[in-house]
C-alpha cells in the first residue's frame, strides 16, 4: 500500500483514518500506513535523507498522531539541527536532544488562547488531546522516556 499525503495536509492533522481489520474498523496512526515525513525541505523530497524515528509523536488539536520523520541531512559537514528542522515544520520539540515528541504551533497557540481566556491548566488540556486521540481509552498509554 501506498499513500501520498501532500505537505500542506500535515500543517494540521484534521483526518482520522481507520483500517477494515477483517471485523470491524480500527484506527491507526500515519506511520502504520506508511507515511513518512521529510523535514528540511518543505515536504519535497530530500536528496540525502537521514532517518529519524519511525514513532514519532505529534500533540495536535484534532489528537495524538504517531508518524515516521526523516531529517535532512544535505550538507553533512554543517547540517540543519534537528531542533531548527521541527521549527520550520511549527512543530515544538519536547526534548532539546534526541526529540521523539512534539507539540504543533496550533496545539500551543490554543492552550495559551484557552489558559488566558478560560483559566484552564495543562492537565485537563493533556487529558483533552488524549481523550479525541482515544475517547474510550482502549489504546496504550502514552508514556516517553528519554
């Protein structure tokens, strides 16, 4: 199976996409379909990819989406810092070293508009991502060590 997913497509994550397991549908995240994301250049392929991790895990509005990343690696003598990379994607790295997570610009936008307008905190903001990933709770948890 294959599957394209235009670069102005993943600015947001506004999709859910479910598989026919043989009896009933099931959600499954970006990566299992095999996308796979190219940092650095837009979206557009790079020449000299350099593989990130294939569990990568995004914190959007619309969820919790797990996608395999490729950083760019054309200029090995000098090259873009992984960190800079996610940036220019407006994903907010949640590690300095190593990122494995991050929180979209529109994710944080959001808690900062709802924290300032409806004195909310950061639990039940987390909590609320969770719960439109996994309403029912039926997945894994989701928990990251460096």
């Amino acid at each position: 199976m294959y599957i394209q997913v235009h670069c102005c497509a993943l600015k947001s994550f506004t999709f859910s996409l479910q598989k026919w397991n043989g009896k009933f549908f099931e959600k499954v995240g970006l990566a299992v379909l095999g996308l796979c994301v190219q940092l650095g250049h837009a979206g557009t392929p790079c020449p000299c990819p350099l593989l990130g991790p294939t569990d990568f895990m995004v914190f959007d509005v619309s969820g919790v989406h797990t996608v395999a990343i490729d950083f760019c690696n054309c200029n090995p003598i000098q090259p873009l810092d992984r960190r800079v990379q996610l940036l220019q994607r407006r994903w907010f790295p949640a590690m300095l070293t190593r990122p494995k997570t991050a929180f979209s610009f529109d994710c944080l936008e959001t808690f900062h508009e709802l924290t300032l307008q409806g004195k909310g905190n950061l639990f039940d903001f987390y909590y609320t991502i969770l719960r439109k990933t996994d309403n029912a709770n039926r997945g894994k948890s989701i928990v990251r060590r460096s």
